[in-house]
C-alpha cells in the first residue's frame, strides 16, 4: 500500500470526507509532512474506489459546488488494520535491531552506510 493511500484510508477511518476535507486531515494526521497533490489525491481516490476499500458516502452541492463525501468499506478498514500491524512489525524491528547495537558501521565502511 502506497503511503498516500494509507494516508487516504487513515484519514476516512473516523468519518466520511470530501476531497479537501481528506486533504486537510492528511496533512494534520503526518503533522505536515505528507501533502497530496489534488491530482494524486483523486487518483488515489479512485483507484481505492475500484478495489473496494472505499465507496462513495454521498454528494452534497455546496456554494454552487458539488462535494463528493467517501467513507470506508469494511474491506477498507480490514485493509487499514492490516498495513497499521505491518508497519507497526517493521518499525518494532528496527527498534529492536538498533536496540542491539547493529548500526555501527561494519569493516570498510567508513561512517556508516555508503
């Protein structure tokens, strides 16, 4: 899973949220580090879409425009849990192999990793 989409599901998983509804909370929820493009974020969209981890809530016309709201599917939200326990498992090793002294820089590198 791509981290846009991850970002995406994470964002859906208390709500349903139109596009710069899903942006804004992008952006809050990684603390300002991930800001998805308009563009990608609509590919996202619909790529999700298609695989049935999300689904489209309702379509509001607000100020003369209309807002598409999306919410997760239950396939969604096994999908979300699934990734959150993955990268949870990886960065646990990587606690632990840091734990055990195994970032010193072996014979011939000199200051780490090249």
């Amino acid at each position: 899973m791509t981290q846009a989409a991850f970002f995406v599901l994470t964002a859906l998983a208390d709500q349903p949220r139109h596009g710069y509804g899903i942006l804004r909370e992008i952006e809050e929820l990684s603390d300002g580090e991930v800001q998805l493009r308009v563009g990608t974020l609509y590919g996202v969209l619909d790529r999700l879409t298609a695989d049935g981890l999300i689904a489209l809530d309702r379509e509001e016309v607000q100020q003369g425009r209309l807002r598409r709201y999306y919410r997760l599917t239950d396939e969604g939200v096994r999908a979300l849990g699934a990734e959150a326990q993955r990268m949870a498992a990886g960065a646990d090793a990587a606690r632990r192999r840091l734990a055990e002294g195994r970032h010193a820089p072996g014979p011939g590198l000199a200051g780490g990793l090249a």
